[in-house]
C-alpha cells in the first residue's frame, strides 16, 4: 500500500497574512459585540434600579398601612430621632417589610457598590454600621399617601436647576423639576411616587406636580 510521502502529510501552518487576517476578522466581530453586550449590561441595571425602587415604595406602603397611615418619618419614633439628612434611618425603619438591604443599593451605583448592606445589623456589612454609604436612593421627608401623586424615593445623583445639590438636606418648592447628572443611568433618573408607581429612565420630574408647598429632601 502506498502512502502520501511524509512532506505532504505535515500539517499546513498559518502564514503570517493569515494569522493577521483571523486576527482582524475577531477584532471586527467584537467591537461589534461589546457595544451590544454594554447596552445590555446597561438596561438590566435600569430595570433591576426600578424594581428596587418598587419593592422599596410597596414597604413604605405596607409600613404605612401598620402605622396609621404614616411613613417612617412622620410617626411617634421618626419625630423623636430622624434627622432629614440620615436617609438611611427612613429605609432602617422599614426593614421588617423590605427584608432585603441590598435593593438600597443602585446596581450601577459603582461608586459605592463595596458598601453594599447585606443585613440592617451592627455588623461590619450592616446597615446600621455602614448607613448612608449603603443607600443609592433620596427619600422626599414629607411624603404620605394621602398625595399620591408625591415623588417618594429615587436615584441620588440629583441636579436641582442644573446644579448638584450642596447639601444632603434641601427645601424645595413641591413644583420643583429633578433631574439626574451622568453618574447612574446617563442623564436620566427612576423614581417612585407615593402611590408605589414607578417612572424609569426618565429626563426630569416635578417632585409633586403644580403645587407649591415645600417639600424635604433627604440625599444620601
């Protein structure tokens, strides 16, 4: 029997023009596929944002329905020791209906993502202990059921007439626009009303639409 001589069996290497060809060929199909897979990344961390924000505002809800129709800050105990400015304090409260610390945390919040709560405890990942640095959303202070219609929590990166906030703790006319830098979702902001609906992606929102009376904001 006669076989192919040994020269002709060897298998056949890439050539430098091939290997450069294969190269560029990958190099194409991922700058098409990353831009995909960052918008996809980017879109499951808006939609796990709103549904936080949705468990957070049912809570509020269900407290309230507990607590004669209050919100953490307007009971017996919020008025003896809730300051505006501790906003981790109104979600402390709430930590029997919300069971879960973690939906406080923004998934694109990066820049606190390593002091995420996994408990409300005095542990070292608790929220007692790691308080505001564990929250990603403001809380309006004087929201109640009754004006459902009130812009209730929502992102923290917020502007206020183009301008970052100076303080964890303003005063605003209710009729007062929000809106959101580029810090969590570009530009754009989720949030839940009193009511426990919730708007997502959106550019801007009055805090509680044509009325005047001012209103507080807790920013952690």
């Amino acid at each position: 029997m006669r076989t192919a001589p040994h020269s002709l069996r060897r298998n056949r290497a890439f050539t430098r023009l091939e290997l450069f060809v294969v190269i560029s060929i990958v190099a194409v199909l991922l700058s098409m596929l990353l831009p995909a897979l960052f918008k996809a990344k980017a879109k499951s961390s808006r939609i796990n944002c709103a549904s936080n924000l949705k468990l957070i505002a049912l809570s509020f809800k269900m407290f309230a329905g507990d607590n004669d129709g209050c919100y953490p800050a307007h009971t017996p105990a919020g008025k003896i020791f809730l300051a505006p400015d501790e906003v981790w304090r109104h979600f402390y409260m709430l930590s029997n209906e919300m069971g879960s610390a973690r939906i406080l945390m923004c998934p694109k919040d990066d820049i606190r993502a390593s002091t995420m709560a996994y408990s409300f405890g005095t542990e070292s990942n608790g929220l007692y202990t790691l308080k505001d640095r564990a929250v990603s959303y403001f809380v309006n202070v004087d929201a109640n059921e009754t004006n459902a219609s009130m812009v209730l929590i929502g992102d923290r990166n917020l502007l206020i007439a183009g301008q970052s906030p100076a303080s964890t703790s303003l005063t605003l006319p209710g009729n007062t626009m929000l809106q959101w830098n580029r810090d969590l979702h570009g530009l754009r902001g989720n949030v839940a009303l009193a009511d426990g609906s919730v708007f997502s992606q959106i550019p801007s929102i009055q805090i509680w639409t044509n009325h005047s009376t001012p209103v507080r904001l807790a920013i952690p």
